[in-house]
C-alpha cells in the first residue's frame, strides 16, 4: 500500500493520490478550495481528551500511540480505519494533518496501520 503523510498546509502534489484530512478540527487559516481534499476522516481521530492529554509531546508519543489504537476499536473510529483501508487498497493515499512534526501524530500512527496491518 502507498500511505503518505503530508502536512495539510504543504503544496498539493500531483502523486498524493487521495487526499484525507485525519483531524478532528479543520486546519487553522486554511480554505477547503486550497486543502483540495477528497475526504475528511475526521472520526478517526483521536478523541479531544487523548489529543489534550498528549499536547504533540514527544517523549509521550509511544503512550499516545498505544491509547490511541485502543480508541480505534471503537466502532465509529474502526468504520472509518476501515475506509481508509478500502482507500489505500485502490491506490495511493495521503494522510493529511495540520500537526507540525507529522512523524508524531495520530497520521503517523493510522500510516503504520494501514501499512503494516492491525
């Protein structure tokens, strides 16, 4: 499977395949003409408390992984994993998050998912 994570304020590239936006609030400052995407999965993300408790710090990120694939059992979030396994089975997908360091965000976390099963 091609998973890729962008920054949803980076460029659109023309080998981001399906663009899905994998946040809960829609990006700061950003007009939905200039995200240009195909889907907002915004119920895989993970839930307010858990992005709260984390605060993108990076000496938590194993805990808030393990928390977070926790939360992705739930039904409603595992409808939406599951979409973006059908998705990325069609084709080349990327995963979009206004987070700056994206190697530790909940994008990172669904990427290895999807890649690697689970």
């Amino acid at each position: 499977m091609d998973v890729r994570l962008r920054r949803v304020y980076d460029q659109v590239s023309s080998g981001d395949g399906k663009r899905i936006l994998v946040d809960r609030v829609w990006p700061r400052g950003l007009s939905k003409e200039k995200a240009r995407l195909d889907e907002w999965a915004k119920d895989v993300a993970p839930s307010t408390e858990l992005r709260k408790w984390y605060g993108h710090s990076v000496d938590k990120f194993d805990e808030f992984a393990r928390r977070y694939k926790a939360e992705l059992e739930d039904p409603g979030r595992a409808a939406s994993l599951d979409r973006l396994r059908e998705l990325a089975g069609q084709g080349t997908i990327t995963l979009l998050t206004a987070t700056r360091d994206i190697d530790h965000s909940q994008a990172a976390v669904l990427a290895a998912l999807l890649r690697h099963g689970g």
